[in-house]
C-alpha cells in the first residue's frame, strides 16, 4: 500500500493519491471526514494490474480510513 500527499501551499487542501496492491480484493474504499464516511463516495478503481487506485482533494487535518473486502 501506497500513500502520497501533496500539500497544496496556496490553498488549505491537500491531493492524497491511494494506491493498494490487493489483486484478491473485490472493493477497496476510503472513508473518511470529506465524504461523510460513504463508502460509496470514496472508492478506488481497479486497474488491469490488481491495483487499486484514487486521487483525493481534501482538506489537510482530514480523518479516513481504509477498508479492503
């Protein structure tokens, strides 16, 4: 599992870009204080690869969690 944030200094908002090796995994989402914690807002999609992936814009200080099924 990959995280990468990227604060954006002219603004109060970060891009945090989630990246999970989970070739067996049927969903992976990310949910958290900037979706209301939907699991339908914040899914990452799956690439040929069996990675899974989602860029987020987010305000910096933001609670998420990541769930893998």
């Amino acid at each position: 599992m990959a995280i990468k944030k990227q604060v954006i200094k002219s603004r109060p908002v970060v891009k945090v870009t989630f990246s999970v090796d989970a070739k067996k995994a049927e969903h992976v989402f990310v949910v958290g204080d900037f979706n209301n914690w939907n699991a339908e807002e914040g899914i990452l999609s799956k690439l040929k690869s069996g990675l899974f992936r989602l860029l987020l814009k987010c305000l910096n200080r933001t609670r998420m969690n990541l769930n893998i099924s």
